[in-house]
C-alpha cells in the first residue's frame, strides 16, 4: 500500500504542474480553468455559509443556550485550523481531487480512496436533502405543483449549470452566494442596531439575555461540546474553494487569498449573527428553536419577516444543492483519474467538464431524494445518519495528510510552500486531538451516537473496499506486464 503503480495511477504533481501559475486554459487535470477571480472569491465566502445556518443554528441554541456562542467559536477554530493545513497543500499542488488526491500521496492509495467515495457519497446524500427543503419552500409558494415536481425541477436545472461550463457554475454560484453574503451582512447590522436601543429597535437590550434565563450556560458546560456536535457539519462546505481553484487561471493565488480570509468569514457570519440572536431574543424562546432568523425579524417588526427569509433560505439552498453537484463531480473526476473509479469518470465534455462524474453524482443524488419521499424515516434516514459524521472524518484526514505532506513539499519543492500552518507540527497535532476527542463524544452522546456508529460502518465498508484494491493492483500490474513479455 501507498506506492501508485506507474500503469494504472496519477500521482498528486509537486512541479511544474500547468494551472498553477497565472495563465489560462486547461489545468493540470485536463479541465478547464473557467473559474474568474470573482467567483472564487463569492465561493470562498459564501461557501461556509449554508441552509444550516438558517435553519440548524435554532436546535444549538435551544441545546446550549447563550453558550452556542462557545461551540461555535471552537468549531470555528477547528475549521480555521483545518483550513489552514489543507492551503498549505493546495497551494503547493492545486488538483480537483484536493485532500483525497493529497491523502493518497501521504497516506497510500487506501486513503485517498476512501476518503475521496465518502465525500462524494456525503455530497450525493446533500443533493437530496437540499433539492427536498427547496421543493417545501417552493410548494408553500405554489401549491398546485407537487414536491416531488420542485424537487426534479431544481435538480434538472441546476444539472444544467454545472453541464454547460464550470464558469456557468461559477456565475450562478457568484449570484447565489451574493445573495445569502447581503442577507446575513444586512441581518447582523440591523441587528446590532437594535442592540444599542437604534431603530429599528427600542430602548438598548443590553446583555440581559446573555447572562439571564439560566444563565449563559444554562445547560451546564456539557452543553458546549452538544452544541458542537449540532453546529459541526454546518461548516461543511468551506473546503470546496480549494477544489475550484484548480479550474481557476491563478489557483495558488485563489487559495492562499481564501485560507487567509476564512477567520474573519467565520467571526462575521456566524458567531456575529448568532451573537445578534441570542443577545436580543431569550435563548428558550420557542420561536427561537424554530427559526430564530425569522424570530428576530419578527421582533423586530420587520413586514414579511418570513417570506424574506424564506427567499433567503430557498437561496442558501439552491447555493448548497449547485455547489454540492459540482464538489461530488469534482471528486468523482479525481478518483477517475487515478484510477481509484470507472476511468469514464475522469473525461470531460467540449465545456471542458467532466460530464459522466456529473450524471452519476446526480443520479445518486435523484434516487437519494426518491427516498426522501417514499422510505424517509427508514433508508434515507440510513444514508443522512451514515454520512453524517464524514466531515470529521475528512477534517481528521486532511490533519494527518499535512503532516507527512509538509515533508514531502519540504524535500521536493521547498519553494511551494507559500502557505505554512502555524506552529507545525504541534498544532496539527492538537488539532488531531480535538478532532478525534469530538468523534469520541459523538460515541457518548445519545443523539449523535447512531449518527457516528453507521458512519463508522461506511468509512469501514469502504475502506474494505480500498484496501482490496490495492492488493490486486500489483498483481494487475505483474499479470498484464507478463502478457507483454
């Protein structure tokens, strides 16, 4: 294990790999770099910003109480932390495959297999839930049409997208990430506003919410560490700018320019809005655990207070569901190119897009959503509850990738190494730690415990899968050199 067979694989390229400086046309992995400085800056920002911030943030609230404020800040730093090993690698060697290309190189080809199937599978099972909360919003609209039609129609349409070129993903993911990046920004300002006693707010609230009604750990401290398991995967999602910056004329530049900014993303839209939340509403509210964007404009007697975060939301969705298509295609088109899937993934159409990876990720992605509807509380539940751990298993992946990578980067090409992570090695090795001390509380906790046993099955099954495979590679190898002899 580890070493790529010559015939059969594609190793993570440390030199002179084309796409990597500022000219355009195709990358190294043969798409095409259609990606404009804007769009990767709208993904990079907008790309930690998902429907689960709209909608999820209301169940860590109610858990943690003002102390949701504390899971997110550590999950935060997590994914800062996270983010800052996977720059590093990326900026040194940009490729579609990111940190399942980079696992395979550090790790042996068992790795990059097995993370690479279960981000896709994790995306695949996105596409569902995301094309389903956008059919619930669209058929309160209009409810003549069915879901499960909404459902089709969003899908469809935004297969289209990502099937004509990446810039056509790249332009409506600009849109759509503008959108959700105003929303919040106009959110948190008004919001504060009301804060200070300015309309349209009355008389100052102060900290009165922070420090009564329980307190601002009213659930004790245990509460921090079930908030994080609640608010964890809504960070999800902000690794995909280091996939599209390969289809990008300057991907190093891309990458560098988002690990940099990802602090300040995370600082603004999520602790600053939910800072707003809870200092102007009581943590226990009802309303609040519902949907706590929609209780404080509502507090705030903002006029269809609902139906403007119902446009919001639909949006973060359509956001999740076009991005999630295109991060599952990318991956997908990875493992084709090593080897590691059907070697039709890894082709591309005249838009320069590997159009195969896009239909059997959408393809899944439509099964997932017909069980949605005809099986929800028992093989979809499956599939959510399976992959719903793969985040930290992904994070955990990139930590132990950078540790051996960085060697590597070091000895081969020193001159790469333009984004370092901080206090190497030690803090990657405390950022293992957290990581592996959060899925062992997920094993604790009654309500993520059988989220993190079947995603455990999953990552096992595949990782049978990879491993079996790469036994029988050097005897492919052996047997077809003998034929030619």
């Amino acid at each position: 294990m580890g070493a790529h067979p010559p015939t059969t694989t594609k190793t993570v390229p440390i030199t002179g790999e084309p796409g990597s400086g500022s000219t355009g046309g195709p990358s190294q992995d043969g798409l095409q770099a259609g990606l404009k400085n804007r769009h990767l800056s709208m993904i990079a920002i907008g790309g930690v910003i998902g429907a689960g911030l709209f909608v999820g943030s209301g169940a860590g609230i109610a858990a943690a109480g003002p102390g949701i404020l504390l899971s997110y800040a550590l999950t935060g730093l997590l994914v800062v932390l996270v983010m800052r090993m996977l720059g590093e690698m990326a900026a040194a060697s940009p490729t579609s495959g990111s940190f399942s290309a980079y696992a395979d190189r550090a790790l042996g080809r068992w790795a990059g297999f097995t993370i690479g199937w279960l981000y896709w599978f994790f995306w695949s099972v996105v596409l569902a839930v995301e094309a389903t909360a956008a059919a619930a919003i669209l058929t309160g609209w209009v409810p003549a049409v069915p879901q499960w039609a909404w459902a089709l129609l969003v899908m469809i349409v935004l297969t289209g997208t990502n099937l004509i070129s990446v810039g056509s993903f790249g332009e409506f993911e600009f849109w759509f990430a503008g959108i959700k990046v105003v929303a919040i920004v106009i959110f948190i300002v008004v919001g504060a506003m009301a804060i200070f006693g300015l309309p349209p707010g009355g008389d100052p609230v102060g900290v009165s919410h922070l420090t009564g009604d329980g307190g601002f750990l009213p659930n004790g401290p245990g509460a921090i560490l079930s908030g994080m398991l609640l608010v964890v995967f809504s960070f999800m999602g902000s690794e995909i700018v280091t996939l599209a910056a390969s289809e990008s004329p300057n991907p190093v530049q891309a990458v560098r320019k988002a690990v940099n900014s990802v602090i300040w993303r995370i600082a603004l839209f999520y602790i600053g809005s939910i800072t707003v939340i809870v200092t102007l509403l009581p943590w226990d509210d009802p309303e609040v655990a519902k949907s706590p964007y929609v209780a404080v404009l509502k507090s705030l007697e903002i006029p269809y207070a609902g139906t403007v975060m119902d446009v919001v939301v639909l949006t973060a969705v359509l956001s999740c569901l076009n991005s999630g298509l295109y991060t599952a295609s990318r991956m997908a088109f990875s493992l084709g190119q090593r080897g590691d899937a059907p070697k039709s993934f890894a082709t591309v159409n005249k838009g320069g897009v590997p159009a195969v990876a896009i239909y059997a990720s959408v393809a899944f992605g439509f099964i997932a959503t017909i069980f949605s509807y005809t099986s929800k509380d028992t093989i979809f539940q499956f599939l959510l509850n399976s992959s719903g751990a793969v985040a930290l298993f992904v994070w955990l992946v990139i930590c132990v990738s950078q540790l051996r990578m960085r060697r590597i980067i070091e000895r081969e090409t020193p001159e790469r190494l333009t984004v370092r992570m901080w206090l190497y090695p030690w803090l990657t090795y405390a950022t293992i730690g957290l990581i592996v001390f959060v899925i062992g509380y997920m094993f604790y906790d009654p309500d993520g415990r059988e989220q993190m046993v079947l995603s455990v099955v999953a990552a096992v099954v595949v990782l049978a899968v990879g491993l079996i495979l790469d036994r029988r590679r050097p005897r492919e190898r052996d047997a077809a050199e003998a034929e030619r002899v």
